[in-house]
C-alpha cells in the first residue's frame, strides 16, 4: 500500500511533472483553414449582394432601368421648373410696365382733362364774346385769379386777356406783376418779372385773346396782401390795362 502511495503522489502531486497539450496538425494547415474559411465566407456575403434583388423581388436591370428613368424624370422636371420661372419673371417684367404704362395714361387723362376743361372754359368765354356786338374797345382782362401753391408755397397766377372792339390789328405788348407784401411792420412791392432780367423784354401779341400764367416766388418770412396786374403796350410800355386782386 505504501508504494501505491507513493507513486500517486509522484504522478499526481505537486512535485509530479508537467503537462504540455500540443495539436496534432502543423501550423500551415491551421492558416490553410483560416485562409479558406474566409474565403467562404466572402463568397457568401458576394452572393448575397449579388442575389439580394432577386429576394425582393426585383431585378439588377429593373433597377437601373428605374434609376435612368427617374434621372431622365429629374431632368426634365428641372427643365420645366426653369421654363415656369422664366416665364413668371417675363409676366411680373410686363406687369410692372403695365403698371407703369396705366399710371402714366392715368396721368395724362387727368392732364387731357384738366385741358380740356380749360378750353371749354375758354371757348365758352369766346362765344360770349363774339356773339356781343357791344364788347369795349381795347384790351380787357378775364378769370383774373391768384392762388398759392401747396407743394411749393408760391403763388400761381393766370389771366385771359381779350381784345373787344373792331380788333383793326394785334395787340402787343406785356405783362407785369406788382406783389405788395408784408414783411415784419414794412411793407413793399415787389415787381415780376425783375426789370433788371431779360424775362422783362419778353412780349407777346394777338388779335382776339391770350392766356397769361405765372408763378410769384415771395420771400421767406413775407406776407402776400395783393397783386396788381397791369398789361403794357408795346413799344413805349404805356400801361393799357390795370387790375388788382385783395388776398385775404
């Protein structure tokens, strides 16, 4: 019994000698495994991708034929996007002329009206005028009016002048304006237009009426009290006619 003992401790105690487990295949056949299995592998994945439109039900050459479509699809959507925006831009273009072309024509009916206002206004005077047989001889005055202005804060004046009588030529001559104002506690009279600048020498000349408008720039601070028109005749400035308007 004590040699049994004795050999199981030397076989399996902690003086026995160690275990070494080794393979019994050869380190290139290990790698050759390896290599082979990865190879497999890559095979079933390649198959997979390959095969993966055949599992939902489609087909490489369906797809592409459904990817060139949608690009041509693109492509023309785009193009038709490009026309729609060209054309929106060449619309709002003409509407702003439109817009432009109806404002201006807007503007010159009012002018045109405002005109022919005025030489209904005129004609009227002039029918009246013609169909008197007892009309004064010489140059008289009509529509005498003197205004201010809202948007420049002058003074706008216009007058028709007339020729009564038997009208054996034209009359010539001018027109001056005398402003009296008030500036502070003076009072002047200012002349339009100036003597001294060649407005003055300007003269005109007619046989049966001429329209007469202006435009009186009084000086800042001044207050307009009355204008006194007065016509002189050409040559020699003898003043023919002379009336005065009261502004309140």
């Amino acid at each position: 019994m004590r040699g049994l003992g004795r050999r199981l401790r030397s076989n399996f105690g902690i003086g026995s000698s160690r275990m070494a487990i080794r393979s019994q295949h050869a380190w290139y056949w290990r790698w050759l495994l390896n290599i082979l299995m990865m190879v497999a592998v890559a095979a079933i994945v390649w198959w997979v991708v390959q095969n993966s439109y055949r599992i939902t039900g489609s087909s490489l050459d369906e797809v592409r034929q459904q990817i060139t479509a949608l690009t041509a699809q693109n492509k023309a959507l785009k193009a038709e996007l490009d026309t729609a925006k060209a054309t929106l831009v060449e619309r709002e273009r003409q509407l702003q002329i439109e817009k432009a072309a109806q404002g201006e024509l807007a503007r010159t009916v009012a002018q045109l009206q405002e005109e022919n206002a005025a030489q209904k206004e005129d004609l009227g005077f002039l029918r009246r005028l013609m169909s008197s047989g007892a009309s004064p001889e010489g140059v008289g005055v009509t529509d005498l009016k003197v205004e201010r202005d809202p948007g420049s804060g002058e003074f706008l004046y216009h007058m028709l002048l007339t020729q009564g009588g038997q009208r054996k030529q034209d009359f010539k001559g001018r027109v001056q304006i005398v402003a009296h104002v008030e500036q502070g506690s003076a009072a002047k009279a200012i002349v339009y237009p100036d003597p001294a600048s060649p407005e003055a020498s300007a003269s005109f000349e007619f046989r049966f009426y001429h329209k007469v408008e202006g435009r009186l720039a009084i000086p800042e601070g001044a207050v307009l009290r009355s204008v006194e028109v007065r016509v002189l005749a050409l040559p020699g400035g003898q003043v023919k006619l002379s009336r005065t308007v009261n502004l309140p």
